[in-house]
C-alpha cells in the first residue's frame, strides 16, 4: 500500500496518527504526557498546516527559489515555536519539564514529516 499523491490527504493521515499515538500515551502511560499536550497537538497541526499553504504558494510564484522556501519554512517553524512555549510557559506552570519534553516530541514528529515532505518533493526537481 501506498500513501496519497495528495499532500493535504497526507497530512491529514499523518495528524490522525499522531494523535492516535498522544492518546494512547494519554490512556497507558499518563504521568509522562502533560495536561497540554492536546493544545500542543493542535498548535503544530495549524502551524504545519500554514506553512505547509504558504509553501505551496510561494513554490507556485517562485519555484526557482525552492531552497530558500524551504529554510524559511524552517525558520518560521522555529520562531513561532520559541514564541508560543514562551507565552505559555511565561505566566507560571507546573512541570516546564514535562511540557517542554511532550513539545519536542510532538515538534520532532512534524519536523520529520516536514522533511519528508521536502525529500520527496526534490525528487521531481532533479529528474
């Protein structure tokens, strides 16, 4: 079997699968997930999602800067990530730790996807 030509379909599977995977963290081993990891969860799912929109857009308009697109996918991916643990660790929580390791986790899974993505997408551009 093997998985859609459709890059939002893709997504959609992938997402489904990750949050298979935090539910049954949540169900078998909860003292190693914290209470945010749903919000988490959907914050990286909305963040993908945007830029993957803004990828497809900007390799429609400039598909001869596809490199730089893609770092500065990376790079938007990244500051949107220190900013938002920024505003929700600032006020005060309990277990940064745990909040901070469930993040990374969860932002890994994305990052692999994303360079899956990105891998995959080279593979026309150099035939």
């Amino acid at each position: 079997m093997s998985l859609p030509k459709n890059p939002h379909l893709r997504f959609l599977l992938f997402s489904a699968a990750v949050a298979g995977l935090i539910g049954l963290f949540c169900v078998l081993l909860p003292n190693i997930v914290h209470e945010k990891i749903w919000s988490i969860y959907l914050f990286m799912i909305i963040l993908s999602f945007l830029i993957s929109l803004l990828n497809g857009f900007l390799l429609k308009s400039f598909s001869e800067n596809f490199f730089n697109i893609m770092v500065l996918a990376m790079i938007i991916r990244f500051i949107a990530t220190i900013v938002f643990i920024g505003l929700v660790v600032w006020p005060g929580m309990e277990n940064i730790i745990l909040f901070i390791a469930d993040f990374f986790v969860v932002f890994l899974f994305y990052l692999v996807f994303d360079i899956y993505a990105f891998l995959s997408n080279l593979r026309p551009i150099s035939k």
